[in-house]
C-alpha cells in the first residue's frame, strides 16, 4: 500500500515516500534525484523537481513547479515555490521566500525574511537580505547588496558592487552601479547581524560542511571576516 503523506498545503495526504538521501518527505508527483539530498525536516511537494547535488534541509519546502538544480542550497525555513527556479551555487536560507518566476542562480545568496518574487533574477555574488523585496523585472547581480528593507522592482538594476539598503527604493527603469569595495565599516553591525541569522540557519540545517564553509569565510572579503572576530563568531563556532 503507497505511503501517504500530508504537506500541509491544502491539499490533505497525497501519495508520498522518503527520499533515500536524507530522509524528507517527497511527493510522488514531485522529482528528486538520487544525487540530491532532502533533510529528515525538509519537503518536496507538488511538481518540483530537485536534481543534480542540490541540498534541501533543516525545514525548507520547495512545492508547486519550482526547480532546485545544480549544486544549490535551500536551507533553514526557505520557502521556493511557484515556477520559481534557483540553480548554480546558490543559497536561500533562513525564512527567505522564492517564488513566482523568479530566479536566483550563480553564486548569490537570498536569506534572512527576504522575498524575490514575479520575474525578477539575482545572480552572480549578488547577496539580498534582511526584509529586502526583488520583485517585478528587476535584476540584483555582480557584488550587489540589497538589504534592510529595501526594495528594488519595475525594471530596475543594481549591479556592480552597489548597496541599497535601509528604506530606498529603486524602482522604474532606474539602474544603480557602485564601485566601491564592499563592507565600510559603518555597516559592520548590520552585517553581522545578518551573519548571525546564517549562523543560525545552519545550525538549524542538518549539514555541517555548509556551516564550516560560513565560518571559514568563503565568500566574504577581510572587513566581513574582521567584524566577525571582533564579535567572537567564529570563537564560539570552532
């Protein structure tokens, strides 16, 4: 008799099994590879498809259409939904919501209670965080930073190494360029605030080599990893 197994989305218990890497529930009508990992907490449901070495864990959900590919990471409460697609070495972690068209691809990480929603991308080293909102046609990539509550949407673009952040609003055709190193150091505080949600979300997760791979600083730059030892984060995680 097939195993039932209720995903909590309206739709009652519906035909399901563990998937055999890691041990979440996945839908029958949904497609996992046996290369990719689904944690014991986590979900895959409706059509979604997760393939390639791509991860989902701690009490992430990928449902309806949306697509995990390549070596990409859902952790922590993520929610990727709808048609929405994140591929290449991406993370979406934390409470951190992909949905619609939209697509987060290369190396960029969505994550605190941030949303990228309708058709927007964010791509590259782009980071979008915090309770940011990437929604519309607007595109966030290169080194960009969207955080705080920020907005970018319409047809917008942040690239370079911009940051937009606290309440701005870039919205229209506008498009915004920094090139300015990353991380002044009036932004310090913000920025570990937002390294402590990470820290948080992969303790939460079920895999340690994606929270050493935090700590040792990959895909931070000097004044980030500074910061952080002067608030003694990596101390109490080594």
């Amino acid at each position: 008799m097939s195993e039932t197994y209720d995903f909590k989305d309206g739709n009652g218990p519906v035909p399901a099994h563990q998937h055999p890497n890691g041990g979440g529930w996945v839908a029958d009508t949904a497609t996992v590879a046996d290369t990719a990992y689904v944690g014991p907490t986590a979900w895959v449901s409706g059509t979604a498809r997760v393939s390639d070495n791509a991860r989902v864990s701690g009490t992430a959900r990928v449902s309806d259409n949306a697509r995990v590919s390549d070596n990409a990471r859902v952790y922590g409460n993520a929610r990727v939904s709808d048609n929405a697609w994140v591929y290449g070495n991406a993370w979406v972690s934390g409470d951190a919501l992909v949905f619609d068209n939209a697509l987060v691809y290369g190396n960029a990480w969505v994550y605190g209670n941030a949303w990228v929603y309708g058709n927007a991308w964010v791509y590259g080293n782009a980071r979008v965080y915090g309770n940011a909102r990437v929604y519309g046609k607007a595109r966030v990539y290169g080194e960009a930073w969207v955080y705080g509550d920020a907005g970018v949407y319409g047809n917008a673009q942040v690239y370079g190494n911009a940051q937009v952040y606290g309440t701005a609003q870039v919205y229209g055709n506008a498009g915004v360029y920094g090139d300015e190193p990353q991380t002044p150091s009036d932004n310090r505080d913000t920025i570990i605030d937002a390294l402590r949600a990470e820290v948080k979300a992969w303790r939460d997760a079920d895999s340690r080599h994606d929270l050493t791979r935090l700590v040792m600083g990959e895909g931070h730059n000097d004044e980030v990893l500074k910061a952080m030892r002067e608030t003694d984060k990596l101390g109490a995680l080594q």
